[in-house]
C-alpha cells in the first residue's frame, strides 16, 4: 500500500495543542503552527483499525498489558535495534517525560546533581529544576556540515551538534544523573556508537545513572544509523534506563504509551518497585491496542514517513540556502524538528521572535526554553507536515527578513 503524506488533515477544532493551543501559549490564533513535536499525517489506518475493532466490543474496562503486546515490544527491539530484551526487562510506561520524573525520584534526592546537553527537550531542563535537584548543563558545541542537495553541489551553512567531552567530564562529577537525547532533540544530531561509548564510560567513572531517552530512534533517517545506548557496551547496559516509545513515529502521541529497558538486575528491581509502589504505570486501554498494532504492522508505513521526511529535510536545507542567507541550520538525521539561528541577521531576540510571529505569522518553538539565554536567536521547527505546508511557512519566514 502507497501511503499519501501530502493529505492537508485539518486539525483545528480537536483539542490538539498544536493547533488549538495557539491562543493559550502566544496568546493569538492566526499563526502556522510549526512547533508541537506531533505531525500532521494522518495516524495509520492499522493503528485505527485495531482501535475501531475493540470499540466495537463496547466495554472499555480496566486493561492490561497483554503477552502479545510484550512479544511486539521485543521483536520491535530486536530487530531494529539488536537488543534481546525479556520481558522481566521491560516495562510499560505511559510517557517518557513521566518516565524521567519516575527515575529522578527513584533514584536522587533533592540536590543532587543531574547532568544535560543543552539546547535540549524543554522538560529535561524542567522537571530537574522543578524537583528541587540542580541542574548541570553541559553545552553543545557546533561544527559545520557539508550538505550536498539534489539539485546542487554548493555547500550551505547547515551545523550539527558535537559533544565538547572533556567539559562533559568536567560537568559530570558530582552529578548522579545524566538524561541522554539519543538521537538528540531539537536537531535530530544521531550521536555515533563511539560518543555513546565515551558517554558511558565518563558516566560509569564518575557514578551517573544515564537515561537514554529513544524515543525518536525510529525516525532516524535513511542516510544514518541510530545506536542504541545499551548496545554500545558492557557498561553502557548496566548504568542505563532506555525508553523508547512508538508515540512520535505513528503519529500517536496522545495514546501515551512508552516502553523501558532496564538490563541491570538492581536498577530495574528499584525502579519497578517504584512504578508499582505507587501506581503510576498503568496505561489506558488504547495505549496497549495502538502500540501494538504500530509495531505489528508499521514497517511499510514507517519505511514511506522516512522517505517523505528525508525529502521535507532536503527541501528545507535548498531553502535555507537559496533564500535565508543568515540561517545557520542543524538539519535533523533523525526525527521532523530543525534548529534554526537568526542570529547572522544582527536582531536581537525579542525582534527575530516578534518578527516570525507579527510578520511571518509562523509559530515556532522559542530556543530559550531548551537551555536559558545561550539559545538567544534560535528556534525550533517542526517539518513533520505536507511539504505544502513546509514551503508556506518557510516562504512567510523568508518574507518577514526579507523588509
């Protein structure tokens, strides 16, 4: 079956943040949204199919995660990632945002130090902080990329992110934490097997727990390879929490259904304990029905997403190019969310951010919430739509710095 990923699917009216959201986060409604970490396309019609069928029975009781859900969990795992995980190492959890607050709570106390990359997810930096932990930031580096488009040869002035790791040492002591963006959000960078070796073995020398956060492993593009964290290494397994989730990669956030992967015996004793102490991971019935049916039946659909968005990436990286001069861009190699800096146009922040959504009517995600005022002048945005859609908001944005 083709899959059409050009389908506009008109959002507004179904309560999704994105979209329906706009007047509560920038307190106006008639922008582009292009900043929510959910896509555009239509869920698939097997997940929808699976969901439609235990509708159909019409008791929505109490549910739980079956063996047959396991058993797509592991095949899922190993054959995609190569790790053969039984079901004693895994267990359900309904989000890995809720999932990292479980493991800051498991295994620190207030004042311990917890380590991040920055720019980073927004809750990473967060939910530290909002715990009474501190917050250690470990600042990523840039280094340009040679980018080789379709159509041209010419280089752009695309970037990637780069572990600066004698700082990251520096940083890691005293710290009991590291939460690890594999591959890393906002910008999509696949961190190779050797950084996720240096990685553990830093953390592993200094005594840090490391959460490897997976969850846009899936939506690692044809040109890369995602490493798993817990594959890369003897110690990588045993100082690891891996969550991975098929949230993002069909499209089905708002189920709320992720997965970890606890190999070491003592770990996994003391977080389960935890989830089950107090209740916290059970899923609603829908979260165990869709995630199974996305990993049962989604290769082919998963495999046409990549393609399309490979192509949206493409797109965006001649755009930049041939129309946004001043760009400095991390292209993402896995997932749908780019990294854009302004700052080459010589604006303050205030004025690149007033002049996307006052001129350009385009909503982005705000870079200062990925990490403080380092991230002045960069923004994230969110090509997981219809190229239509792309080319819209790219032609606004280049409009508005183009006056």
């Amino acid at each position: 079956m083709t899959y059409n990923f050009d389908i506009i699917i008109p959002r507004r009216g179904t309560d999704c943040v994105k979209h329906d959201g706009l007047n509560y986060f920038f307190g106006r409604d008639d922008l582009l949204p292009m900043w929510v970490a959910d896509m555009d396309f239509r869920s698939p019609d097997f997940v929808i199919q699976a969901i439609r069928e235990r509708i159909e029975h019409e008791v929505l009781g109490y549910h739980f995660p079956s063996q047959s859900y396991y058993d797509a969990v592991t095949e899922w795992l190993s054959n995609r990632y190569a790790i053969t995980a039984s079901r004693e190492e895994l267990h359900f959890i309904p989000g890995i945002v809720a999932g990292i607050s479980f493991v800051i709570q498991t295994f620190t106390k207030p004042g311990d130090g917890i380590l991040v990359t920055t720019p980073v997810y927004p809750p990473f930096v967060d939910i530290p902080s909002a715990s009474g932990r501190r917050l250690v930031k470990c600042q990523l580096e840039r280094e340009p990329v040679r980018c080789q488009s379709q159509d041209s040869m010419a280089q752009s002035q695309n970037q990637t992110f780069k572990i600066d790791f004698e700082a990251f040492e520096r940083q890691a002591e005293g710290c009991k934490l590291l939460i690890l963006s594999n591959p890393h959000n906002p910008g999509g960078t696949v961190w190779s097997a050797d950084d996720l070796r240096r990685i553990a073995d830093i953390c592993d020398r200094h005594g840090l727990l490391v959460i490897s956060d997976e969850i846009h492993a899936d939506l690692t593009l044809p040109k890369f390879h995602h490493t798993s964290f817990p594959t890369v290494s003897p110690t990588a397994r045993d100082i690891s929490i891996m969550f991975m989730a098929p949230s993002k990669t069909f499209n089905i956030a708002g189920l709320g259904s992720s997965v970890s992967y606890i190999h070491n015996q003592d770990i996994r004793k003391r977080f389960h304990a935890y989830l089950e102490h107090y209740h916290v991971a059970e899923g609603n019935i829908f979260a165990y029905i869709g995630a199974e049916a996305a990993m049962r039946h989604g290769d082919k659909w998963l495999s046409q997403l990549l393609d399309y968005l490979g192509a949206n990436v493409e797109f965006l990286n001649r755009f930049i190019y041939e129309n946004l001069p001043c760009v400095k861009a991390v292209l993402p190699q896995a997932s749908y969310l780019a990294w854009l800096d302004f700052s080459d146009y010589g604006l303050s922040h205030e004025d690149v951010r007033q002049r996307l959504l006052d001129v350009a009517h385009v909503a982005l995600n705000d870079g200062t919430a990925f990490g403080g005022d380092a991230y002045r002048n960069c923004f994230r945005i969110n090509i997981g739509c219809p190229k239509s859609i792309l080319a819209q908001a790219l032609n606004q944005i280049k409009n508005a710095f183009s006056e």
